[in-house]
C-alpha cells in the first residue's frame, strides 16, 4: 500500500512539472540553508523542535545534516542527529529530483532508563515551483534504527523573498504520522 501512495505522490509531482508555465520564476531552488520546525507528533502526544541545515556543494551535490528534540507526555524524551549527503538531479527548469542518505543516531530517554539507537536514513523525492512563490515538496522516506519503517512526506513553503521562506509539512505512514511549521533562511 505504502509503494501505491509513493507512486501517486510521483506521479502527482510529475503532472505538476509538466504543467508549469514558462514564465521566470521570483525565487529559484536553493540547496544552501538552515531551517527552524515546530514539530507535533500527532498520535504519541509529543512535540519539539526540529534544525536542519544543508549545503551545496556543487555538481549537482549536497551535504545535509539535523537535530530533533521532542518531549512526550508520558516524560519520554526523544533526540535525533542526522548527518549525511545527496544528490540532486535537474528534472525540469525548477523541478528537481533529489535523493539523499544519512546516519542516524536516536537518543531516548524514558523514566525506567535511556536507549541509543543509530541507522541509517534514505530518501527519494521531488522539489520543485508550482508558482513563482510556493515550492512543493514529497518524497518517500526509509528509516532503519531499531526496526525498519518507510513513510511519506509532503510539504510547502511560501517564498516572501529571495532568502526567507515558512511553510507546513506532513509525514504519514510510519509509526508516527507528525504535522511540522517552520521556516528556512537561504544563503545564495
């Protein structure tokens, strides 16, 4: 069910791309940022904040890299840090297709103890302008740590300008479905 729901999101992204107009876009697709999310993980009762940076390396490659943290209402704490790299693939004038890996290393600490878990994480997805201002994002997300887990991910930013954007994302399917806000600064 899971591969049915990636090939929509594909497909719907593909379909998107190739209805664009031509028309120049205010903002183009940037690799080089740090972005700030609020994080509410919609089924255990927590949320947090969550820092992600990447960085273009150029060639079409990136390096990328994160910290979550989390509270639960059961006093269950959650940290994660992600660092790794990518690849991304010019599908169409602002449309990319961007894969990437990373290591993971999840810190959980409980009222009965503490338990560390690392992995690692793979994603395959599209980027890309469906307006001049607002960027569209999906991808299919795999993540190894304890047990292995694969879910969805579809997010928009509004651009209010060359260097600022804010926007919603949503992953559903994997052991917790989770709503994130937040906001990226771009450094072109």
């Amino acid at each position: 069910m899971k591969t049915i729901y990636g090939l929509a999101v594909i497909c719907l992204f593909h379909s998107a791309a190739n209805a664009q107009t031509s028309a120049a876009p205010a903002v183009d697709l940037s690799y080089t940022y740090a972005e700030l999310r609020f994080v509410d993980y919609d089924d255990n009762g927590g949320d947090g904040f969550r820092f992600n940076g990447s960085y273009d390396l150029g060639n079409n490659w990136i390096i990328l890299g994160g910290l979550t943290s989390a509270d639960f209402n059961s006093n269950v704490d959650l940290n994660v840090f992600e660092i790794g790299g990518g690849y991304v693939w010019n599908y169409r004038p602002d449309w990319d297709i961007v894969a990437t890996g990373r290591f993971v290393n999840a810190d959980v600490d409980t009222p009965g103890g503490s338990r560390d878990e690392s992995g690692i994480a793979l994603s395959g997805g599209m980027r890309g302008l469906l307006a001049p201002q607002f960027e569209v994002r999906g991808s299919v997300n795999y993540i190894n740590l304890d047990d292995s887990d694969v879910y969805l991910e579809v997010a928009g930013d509004y651009y209010f300008n060359r260097q600022f954007s804010a926007g919603l994302s949503v992953e559903l399917g994997g052991d917790a479905d989770l709503i994130s806000i937040g906001a990226r600064l771009y450094f072109r």
